[in-house]
C-alpha cells in the first residue's frame, strides 16, 4: 500500500525505542564538584565566647564554598600560650587531619595554633606533612618569639 504523499514511515527497532524513551526520563546530572572540607579552631579565653568565634569562622569558611567537617569545629578555653598537647580541641583537629577528614584549616590567627615561635613552627610542619592548608582569618597575629634563624644559634 502506498504512503500518502507528504508523510513518511520510519522503521525502528524495539531497542533504540526503548533507549530514547529511557533518555527522555532521565534527567541531566550535573558533574560532580569537589568539596572542600575543612576544620575550624580557636582559642578562646572563657567558654561563653566560643560560640561567637566559631560562627565567625564558619562564615568565612561558607563564603568560600568550603565545608566544615562534621566535629570539626573545635576550641579550647584558656590562653594561647598553653601547651599544644594539653588541649584536646587541637586534639580534635590533628585526628580529623590524620584520618585525612579535612583538607584545610580556618583559625582566627596562627597563633592559636600554637602561640611561641617553637611550638608554632613543629605544628605548622606536622600541617603541611598533612597536606593541610591553613586560612588565618587576621593573618597579622603571628606567633612569638625567636625567628628561626636566631633561634638556631
């Protein structure tokens, strides 16, 4: 039997049916972006500010996409020059960075790392051996003491 003039017939198989009405349903997934999950840290000086540092730092982190990793918002109460072992916040933050939880670090200053010169430079070591970056968010508070060089002779 002839075609009216003006339409035509295509044939297609069972299988590119199936595949285009598949094709249809399935919507488009967006590639998948890398997250950037990171700590937060700070040395507060009494327990009742601590929420308020955090925040802050949460901001900061936010605006820049980053993610903080679940429990890794830490702190501790007293003042920075306290030994870096006895605070079980930085604890916190070496465990999370040994078990490779974070990429980064967001602190208000470096010296909350760790406040002399000494303890400052074998953490910042231990960090980047981690392959950590770390974000001060007034990077003018650094840490005291001896520089390196002085402190070597």
């Amino acid at each position: 039997m002839p075609t009216p003039s003006g339409s035509s017939t295509a044939w297609c198989s069972l299988h590119k049916l199936m595949a285009r009405n598949a094709a249809r349903r399935t919507p488009a997934v967006p590639p998948v972006e890398a997250v950037t999950a990171v700590a937060l840290y700070a040395v507060v000086p009494v327990p009742g500010v601590k929420d308020l540092v955090l925040d802050d730092l949460a901001a900061y982190a936010d605006a820049r996409g980053w993610v903080v990793a679940a429990g890794c918002a830490a702190s501790d109460t007293g003042p920075l020059d306290q030994d870096t072992e006895l605070r079980a916040g930085w604890a916190r933050i070496r465990e999370a960075a040994a078990d490779r939880r974070i990429t980064g670090l967001v602190v208000p200053s470096f010296s909350h790392i760790a406040y002399r010169w000494s303890d400052w430079n074998t953490e910042r070591a231990w960090l980047l051996r981690q392959g950590l970056f770390v974000i001060a968010t007034d990077p003018t508070d650094v840490p005291v003491g001896l520089e390196p060089e002085e402190s070597w002779s």
